[in-house]
C-alpha cells in the first residue's frame, strides 16, 4: 500500500507542478508575445479573448503575482483554458476535446502493440542469444535513431504517394460526416494505419533492446537455472521464470517513456495532418496561438499521468514485492 | 555386498571462457557415487567443488563449457551418459534422477512467483497425471518436513527469511523423490541448530527411501560426520578420495592433512590447529608439475616437473585413493601422513 | 528506496571493471563501439570543414530547380534551386553543436542531482528524485514547443539550454541508483569510516566509479537532443535561418517535396540523422556491455561460438569435444579475458 500512495503523491505533485509551469513560463519569458499579438489581431479580438489574453499571461499590473496565481487555479477547475486564436472564438478546452480522443486512440493502440511486438522479440533474442538473433540488433539501433516524423515522410512517400496503398493524409475519408458507424470507423482505421505503422516501426527498437538486455541479465539468476534443473518446459522456464522477471523494468520503462512516445506522435501528427492534438498544436504554433499551446502542454501532460498510474497499477499487479505492507 | 553405482563421473574437463585461453576449471576429474551412500565433497574456496556438480548435471551456467569426460546415471533401465543426452531426455530426466539445492539458495527463488507454485510446477511437469490437489497436499507435506508451517505455501519467497528460503529450496528438491540429491553449502544461512535438524532429516529421509546424497560444506568436521566417503578438491582436481572415518582419521595427502587441521573437531581428542600457508593457485597460471607444490610443506624437486595421477596410496589401501608423489614406490611417507 | 525498483541500468557495476575504464578505455575494443566512435568522427570533421567544402552558398538560388541528385548537385536542388548537398554539409555543424552543448548541460544537472541525492539520502533524496522522476514525466516536446514559441529569438544556444533543461531527468534517475549501490560498496564505506570528508568521498571515489554510467547517460542525451532539435526546427518552432538538418526537413515539407517527388530533398537528412543516432547508440552498446559483464560472451565473437557449435544457454552446458588446444599450461593473458577473470574476483 505504502507503494501506491507514494505513486498517488507523487502524481499529485507531477501535475501541480505541470500546472505550475505553465503558469510561470508566459511571466517570465523575455519580450512581450501577448502585446505583438494582440498588435496583430488589432481590432480582431473581443474585449472577451483580450481579458482571457490577460488572465492568462498576467497582463494585469494591478493584481499581485499570488492572486494571479489564485485566479488561474480557479479558472482551470471551471475548464477554462482561455480561447483559442486560431479557432477563434473557439475556447482552447473545446479544441482540445475534440482531437484528443484521436491522439489517444492512436498513442494508446500505437504504444502498447509496439511495446507487446517489441518485449515478445526481445525476449526471443535474449533467450537464444549468441544465436543469428543477435544480428538483429545493429538493425535496431539504426531504427531508434530515426526520427519518427522522418519514417513518416518515407512512408508516406512509399505508400501513399509512389504506391498509393493508402491515404497521404487525415484521419477519416473527407466525405463523411464524423460518427459511429461502420463505414466511418473503417475509414477511421483505414487512415491510421500508415501512423500507427510508423510510430510502431520506429519506437519498437527501444523495447527489443531493453528487454533484450534485461532477459539476458535475469537469466543467469539463480532461479533461471533452477527452473531447468526442475526439467521444467522451455516455454514456462523462458515465460513464467525469465521473462516474467525481466519485464517488470520494462513496464516501469513504459511508463517513464510515454512522455516520449507522445511527443513522438504529436509529431507524427503533424506529418500525417491526422485530426489529433499534434496536428492541432502544429497550427498552435503556426499561428503561435499560445493560449492553445499551453492547453494542450497541460492536457497532454495529464493524460500522460493518468497513463503512467495504470502502468504503475500493471506494475503492483506483476510485483508482489511492491504489496508488501510497510 | 558390493555398492551399485548411481553416477560415475569419468575424466571431466570443464573450461570458463569461450576464447582463445580459458580457465580450465576442472582438469580430468573422476568420481563415483554408490547407491544410497552420502559423498562429501571438500575444499578451498574456488577448488570448483559448484563447477563439479554443475558439469555433472549440465547446469553449469555460460561461460562455462564442458570440454571432455563422461557422467554416466544408473538408472532403472542401464547406465546413460548425461553429457551425450539430448535436451528433452535431460529435462524428462532432471530432479527425478538428480535434484540439487545450490549454493546460495537465496536467489534460487522467483521472487514473482507464491512457493505453492514453485514447489509444485515441477511435480506438474514430471507427473503430468497428478491432480492440482495431490500436488498442493505433496508441497504441504514437503514444507511441514522441513520444519515450516504448511500455510506458508501462498507466502511470496520476499516474505521468508534467508533460512527459510533454503529450507524451501531443500523441500522443493525433494519433491520427486530423486535418486541423487545434491546439497551445495545448503545450510550457510542456517543457524547451527537447524543446520543439524535439516541435516539430521535429509538423513532419515535417505535411510528411509535410499537416495544417494552429494554434500559440499565449507565444514569439515560436520561433512566428516555424516559422509560416507569423502573427495577432497585441489585446484580442479581431486587429490584425495577415500571413507570419510579414514581420512579424518588419516589423511594421505599434504593438502588433505592441513584442510582438516584449520578446523576444530566437533568430537574426539582435540589436536592443533593449524591453516596451510599461501593461498589457492591462480587456475589461469597453474604451477607446473603437482599444483599444490608451491604450498606443500613436503613438496620434492620432482613435485614441481611430474604432475601427480590419482592412485593407490602407498599402503594399498582398499578403496582409497590419493594424488601425490609422495605414494610412489620407494619413498617414505613423512611421519605426519603414515601413522 | 527507488519510486520503481530495478533498473535495467541499475545492474550490478564492477568496480575493478569501471576502474579498468580509466587505465584503458577498454570498451574501446568493443567493435560496435569502435563502428560508432567512427561514424561520430566523420560527422564531427564534417561540422568543422563542412562550411569550406561545400560545393555552393547552401542559401544562394539558382536556376537548377528540383533537379534529382547529378554531378554538378550531388544531392539535387530544391525548389529555389538550392544545393542539397550544401545545406547538409553546412547543417552538421548546428546539430552537432547543439546536440553537444545540450548533453553536456544536462549531464551536468543529472550528475549534480542524481549523485547528490544517491549520497544525502533521507528527505533531500526524496525531493531530488521526485524532481529528476517529475521532468522525466512530463512529456519534453510540448514543454520544449511552450517555452521556444514563446521566447523572442530561438537560437542554437538557446535551444539547446532548454533541450538541456528538459532533459536531464533520465540521467539524474540512472545516477541516483548507480551511486546508491556504490555508496554501500566496502572502499566508500571505508573511506567513510577513515573519516574523509563527504565532498571528497564523492569526488574521488564515487565519481570515478560512475565514469562508464555518466557515459552512457552523456550518449543518450546527445541523441535526444540531436533528434529533439531536428524535430523542433521540421515543426518550425525554432529559428528556421540557421542552417541544420531539421530546417532542409523544414523546407522540404513545407514546399510539398513529397508531392513532388523530391525525395533527394528530404531523404538525406534523415538518413544523416539516423546515421548519427545510431553511431551514438553502438556507442552506447560498448557501454552497456562493459557496465554490465553478464552482456558479455566471454572473449567471444558468436561466429567463433558458431564454429565450435557452442550455444551459451542457462541450464544446458556446452559440451565440446573439439581437443585442439592441449589443456593447462600458463595461458596468454588476452584482455579480454582478463577482463571476465576481474569480475569474477
Ligand atoms: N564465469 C567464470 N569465469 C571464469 N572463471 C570462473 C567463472 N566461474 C568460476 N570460475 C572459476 O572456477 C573456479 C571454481 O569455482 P567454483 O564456484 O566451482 O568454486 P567452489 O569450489 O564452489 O568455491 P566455493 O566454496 O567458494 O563455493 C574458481 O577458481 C573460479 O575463479
Ligand atoms: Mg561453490
């Protein structure tokens, strides 16, 4: 129990400080990117958006730094994001609610398939290692080091521009209208393919490797060898007795690593104009809407705490140690 | 009646290392184990007394590599040679034939896994016929005979002490009755008294069901107590094999005679205590001719040129067997070693 | 206590192996080291020359438009007329450039944090691994977007302050458990006990012992912020008029290269990239296995192990009958081997 609440303090204090920082960085950046904005919708923007503007990047002299911080805390439980410039008048919560089941579908199904692919090939490798497997690494290692937008680009040019097998662009066929129904979740999956593809292409090196690694760090324990001198089957020696001890680092690396594999497919996003919070951040930072690029800094960060909390509970339910009492 | 062999090791060779210069760990060592006799094996740290018994069962982990020698199992239906089986013939034969408790048995657990399921899967593997409930009430009985509450089955090996821990090791050894159980340094993390407890109930268990037991202790008095016959390990090799009463009583080798002199006799006439000087050879830059040269207080010019075979000792002794130059015909044996 | 126990980089660091680091830099004779270590130099002479070699002005127009790779533009041209080729040779020096200031930096933070809260322990280790878990959490890119849009002018150095800022988490995490298992090791707790003063504990017996890890961490953050910057300049969120691989991207993308067909714009990029990211992660093998002994095959190439039929398994001993090499003997002292027989000591 001890182990979880500490987990449960610790997100607490993960998003106190998320929010904290978005908080603090538009104080005390250096020139004044709210006052050129404003400058530049002149006459455009509502006393609305303005006093939104103000709220949010402290524009305000009269109130202290503290109210201020106050004020932003209680404008953050109504929802209240501000609005968003390039959807304007759109509020940056409405934006964001509207492309996140899109990211979230597509990191969620992306990651896991990658980290199931990737941990299944290194436990293979690890196992029989000093075998023909170990040539997989050098492959690997060149996989990890391309940027996934990169693979994105070369497959899009592969498979939608010189093969077009499957669309360039966007998350649903352009006809339809959004909904649930099949023809709409066909073309939904249709058109995540070729992203979810890619982001699996390029972050299941790292998996292969940690596990890899980890497998042939478990097997020379003592009770890998133990379970063979038992005459044990080879799958439940390499299954129930490695394996099942050497993805437990792997599953806190999973973890650890979410924050990376999002970035990693918000950029995806952007490559594939998929209707996710990437694509949107990409036109945030187009139109430098900054209301928008703050919202989305913080929802993403979120969603990857509560990520992070199902992948601890994935962790206590494999590791009896962690339900010790204290 | 003559003892039957249960495993007869012949000429085993075990190298560490895959290169161009290995450590040859093992250097043609032989050995036999009778039916239901308990064979102690002593020395130094690092002789390869673990290596011995790993080899022979094929569980010496990589780099070690077995380079030459043969491990033939009597078993119910002839002799086998536990080197030439295939992968599926030792699985089916493992812990039947042969069980082993390691040394350092606080690792030898999954830590993921409940001792219920460690004690039983290998019964589940060996007997598929077995119903879940005979298994359960075989790993209940197991642990009541080591001396832990049969309830501690559903405890994670985290919430047993290192005590317990071996005590489980040694119950899950024998789960399937094995013909030969090997003990390495399976009481380390015991206190004296349950030492002898575990001890005393490993023995019963033999005189009951007549396994043969392999029992590698660092203490000399206790293996002298309740072994058989004794090998006594140098560097790879084996320099003395002999009952264990003889050679408490008489060592024939230099080496042998200073190993039971560093440790007090639990009974008998008390004698002197005395270590042997220097320390275990470098196995990677052996000393030409007899490998304990350089630290026996007997050696002669030729124990640095000849390397000593095991043999005959000089008295002829039936069932004895010692590797020196000082057994060679026409040499007297210094007083310390012929009494 | 570790928020999440076992690290994969947390396994088992030999000391007699670590300070054989410092008289040898064995892991040098790690081939796939020695590829990478290669494959940076290249790189690195590239950043410093490649200004004067470049064939054209990588900013200067022409009226080749969108040619495909030929003799005179080994890389073609974009659009304007660019020189491919130019833009890249002149473009390594910017990624390099910050992909290094950035690993330094953040090895920086991650030693100071991760050594000190390995060695205070109690609540100020409570507070710096929280801190060091907290940037670890939050996911870098949209931090890195926030702060670069907003600030006025988002140079090299800038960049890869923040990169540096943002990144230094992971590091600080392998550090803190590298030093939490030395700071129980027998020479620190002698040293303890003679009476040296902490700061002197950590300077001259900790530190040297962690070299191979800082290492590794130092490698690994390189690549982050080599990819990290790359990215952002594809994206736009940094200054798009200094030349670097992710500004060639920038361009390619937002001139609809692809559509085009000018896969020469923005293929060689990339593959520059991928070529510099996988140098820095062989490196980063040689590390891994010289940290860690268990990653090693004992002296052995596995074509050798191939040859001898050997196939180094738990729980099934090789048995070779192959009586080449007459056994005993005093043995060639090979590093490699006297390398294992350390670590077994
Ligand atoms: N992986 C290895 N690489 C090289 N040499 C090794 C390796 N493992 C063991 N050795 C060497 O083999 C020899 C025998 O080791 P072994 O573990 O069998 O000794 P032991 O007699 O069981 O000692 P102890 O009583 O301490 O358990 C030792 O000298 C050791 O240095
Ligand atoms: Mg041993």
């Amino acid at each position: 129990m001890r182990f979880v609440l500490r987990r449960c303090i610790f997100y607490l204090v993960t998003a106190w400080a998320a929010v904290t920082v978005n908080f603090v960085i538009p104080r005390v950046m250096p020139g004044d990117p709210v006052q050129a904005l404003i400058n530049r919708y002149q006459g455009q923007l509502s006393t609305d958006a303005v006093e939104s503007l103000y709220a949010l990047f402290g524009l305000d002299p009269d109130a202290s730094i503290w109210s201020q911080y106050v004020d932003y805390w209680g404008r953050l439980f109504a929802g209240d994001l501000g609005l968003s410039f390039t959807f304007f008048p759109t509020p940056v919560a409405d934006v964001i609610l509207q492309s996140l089941p899109w990211t979230v579908a597509l990191v969620g199904v992306a990651s896991v398939l990658s980290f199931a692919v990737g941990t299944l090939i290194g436990v293979m490798i690890g196992w029989r290692r000093g075998t023909w497997a170990d040539g997989i690494l050098p492959v690997t290692a060149f996989l990890s080091a391309v940027p996934y937008f990169w693979l994105g680009l070369i497959a899009i040019m592969l498979l939608a521009v010189t093969w077009p097998v499957f669309p360039t662009s966007g998350g649903y066929d352009g006809g339809l209208v959004p909904g649930l129904y099949p023809e709409f979740i066909g073309s939904a999956l249709w058109h995540s393919i070729l992203p979810a593809g890619t982001v699996v292409i390029s972050s299941v090196a790292g998996w292969i490797l940690g596990m890899r690694n980890m497998m042939v760090t478990v097997s020379s324990e003592d009770y890998v060898t133990v379970a063979q001198a038992k005459g044990l089957p080879e799958r439940q020696v390499m299954f129930g007795y490695a394996a099942r001890n050497a993805v437990l680092p792997q599953v806190s690396g999973f973890a650890l690593s979410l924050g990376f594999i999002v970035s990693g497919t918000l950029v995806m996003e952007m490559v594939f104009s998929y209707p996710g919070v990437g694509f949107v951040l990409y036109q945030a930072t187009g139109g430098q809407d900054y209301p928008l690029m703050q919202g989305i800094f913080l929802i993403i960060t979120l969603a990857v705490l509560v990520a992070n909390m199902l992948a601890d509970v994935a962790y206590v339910l494999l590791d009896p140690r962690t339900r010790q009492e204290a | 009646m003559t003892p039957e062999p249960v495993l007869e090791i012949r000429d085993l060779a075990v190298d560490y290392g895959y290169g161009a210069s290995p450590v040859h760990a093992l250097r043609g060592v032989s050995l036999t184990l009778h039916k239901g006799e308990v064979l102690g094996i002593a020395g130094e740290s690092g002789c390869g007394k673990s290596t011995l018994v790993y080899a022979a069962t094929r569980l010496l982990p990589p780099p070690g590599v077995i380079v030459g020698g043969e491990v033939r199992f009597h078993g119910d239906d002839g002799p086998v040679d536990i080197l030439r089986m295939t992968d599926q013939e030792l699985r089916a034969a493992r812990w039947q034939d042969t069980a082993i408790v390691f040394q350092g048995a606080m690792n030898s657990l999954n830590p993921v896994y409940r001792v219920g399921r460690q004690l039983t899967d290998a019964i589940a593997a060996h007997r598929p016929g077995s119903s879940r409930a005979e298994r359960e009430e075989r790993a209940r009985e197991l642990l009541t005979m080591v001396g832990i509450a049969p309830e501690r089955i559903r405890a994670f090996p985290h919430q047993l002490s290192g005590g317990m821990r071996q005590r489980v090791m040694i119950a899950m050894a024998m789960a399937l009755e094995p013909k030969v159980l090997i003990l390495d340094e399976p009481t380390t993390a015991l206190d004296v008294v349950m030492q002898r407890q575990i001890l005393e109930q490993v023995m019963e268990l033999r005189d009951r069901l007549g396994f043969s037991v392999v029992f590698i202790t660092h203490d000399v008095s206790l293996l002298i107590e309740v072994a058989d016959h004794i090998a006594i390990m140098y560097a790879g090799e084996i320099v003395e094999q002999a009952r264990a009463s003889e050679v408490y009583r008489q060592p024939r080798h230099p080496y042998s005679h200073g190993l039971l002199h560093s440790f007090p006799p639990l009974h008998g006439p008390r004698r002197p205590l005395a270590g042997i000087p220097g320390s275990p050879p470098d196995l990677q830059a052996l000393p030409s001719g007899c490998p304990f040269s350089p630290r026996c207080p007997e050696a002669m010019d030729v124990c640095t040129d000849v390397h000593p075979d095991l043999g005959p000792t000089a008295a002829a002794e039936p069932g004895r067997r010692v590797a020196c130059l000082l057994h060679t015909e026409g040499r007297t044996l210094p007083a310390s070693l012929s009494v | 206590m570790s928020v999440i126990p076992v690290d994969a980089a947390a396994a088992p660091v030999d000391p007699a192996a670590v300070a054989a680091t410092r008289r040898r830099l064995l892991f040098l004779r790690n081939g796939k080291s020695r590829l990478g270590i290669a494959i940076l130099l290249g790189f690195a002479v590239l950043a410093v020359i490649g200004p004067w070699i470049a064939p054209y002005d990588p900013s200067a127009l022409s009226r080749d438009v969108l040619q495909a790779p030929s003799g005179a533009h080994w890389m073609g041209t974009t659009h304007t007329g660019q020189d491919v080729f130019s833009q890249i040779l002149v473009g390594t020096r910017g990624v390099l450039v910050v992909g290094m200031i950035a690993g330094v930096v953040a090895t920086a933070l991650a030693v100071l944090v991760g050594v000190s809260s390995g060695f205070l322990g109690g609540l100020a280790d409570e507070i710096l691994s929280a801190l060091a878990n907290i940037f670890l959490v939050i996911p870098a890119l949209p931090l890195v977007i926030i702060i670069t849009g907003q600030l006025p002018d988002a140079g090299g150095i800038t960049v890869a302050l923040v990169l540096a800022f943002t990144s230094w988490g992971w590091g600080a995490r392998v550090l803190r458990a590298q030093t939490l298992s030395l700071r129980k090791r027998d020479f620190v707790e002698a040293a303890r006990a003679n009476g040296e003063s902490t700061w002197r504990i950590v300077w001259f017996e900790t530190l040297p012992n962690l070299t191979a890890v800082i290492a590794a961490s130092f490698v690994g953050t390189v690549t982050f912020a080599i990819l990290s910057q790359v990215t952002l300049a594809f994206i736009g969120v940094t200054s798009i008029s200094d030349w670097n691989w992710g500004t060639i991207l920038f361009w390619a993308q937002s001139n609809q290269a692809l559509a085009r067909g000018a896969w020469w714009w923005f293929v060689p990029a990339g593959l520059c990239i991928a070529l510099l990211g996988t140098a820095f992660t062989l490196i980063n093998f040689g590390i891994d296995e010289f940290v860690n002994p268990r990653l090693r095959l004992a002296g052995a190439s596995a074509r050798s192990l191939r040859r001898r039929g050997i196939v180094p398994r738990i729980g099934f001993t090789a048995v070779v009958r192959d009586t080449g090499c007459p056994p005993s003997g005093p043995a060639l002292d090979r590093p490699a081997l006297a390398l294992s027989k350390e670590a077994t000591r």
